[in-house]
C-alpha cells in the first residue's frame, strides 16, 4: 500500500463542502488519481485517526484556460466526499 499522504494530496473547502461537513458529517479531499476507496478509507483512519463509513468519488476534468490566442488546459484529478461515523470528527476542518 502507498504511503497515506500520498494519497492524500489536500483537502478542498469550498462553500459546499462546509455545508456538507455541517449537515452530513462528510469531508471533502482531493485525492491521486490512481487512488481506489479502500485505499482512501485506509488512509483518512490512518492519518486523522477517525472511522469512515463510506466514501464517494469523483474524476474532475481540467478546465481549458486561454491566454490570448494560446490555449491550454488545467490537469484532471480526482475528488473524495468522505463520510464519517457519527461521533468522529477531524478538529483542524472545523470552524
């Protein structure tokens, strides 16, 4: 198994994703793009030292950015809600 933080890249706060920590418990990461749910699950209990009761995940397309007559394009990457048991929370997300 890799190691937790590199599976782990950060964790994405967003006005959705604090309504989402507020009503349902669930926490937003973006994760590597290789990483399944099980190893996501491994890794959240490992670092936070939390119980995770299900996982949602999500493949991001990278926008198309331009700058001038040149385009570009931003990288794909990949999303994961993580949902907690009740009584578990992560303190640093809190706020």
């Amino acid at each position: 198994m890799k190691h937790p933080r590199e599976i782990i890249i950060s964790p994405v706060m967003t006005e959705k994703s604090s309504n989402q920590l507020s009503n349902n418990n669930s926490y937003t990461f973006k994760v590597s793009t290789q990483a399944n749910k099980i190893e996501i699950k491994k890794a959240i209990e490992r670092i936070f030292s939390v119980v995770v009761s299900d996982v949602n995940t999500m493949q991001m397309r990278g926008k198309i950015k331009r700058m001038g007559r040149f385009s570009g394009k931003r990288p794909d990457w990949k999303k994961a809600i993580v949902t907690l048991k009740k009584g578990y929370s992560i303190p640093d997300f809190e706020v």
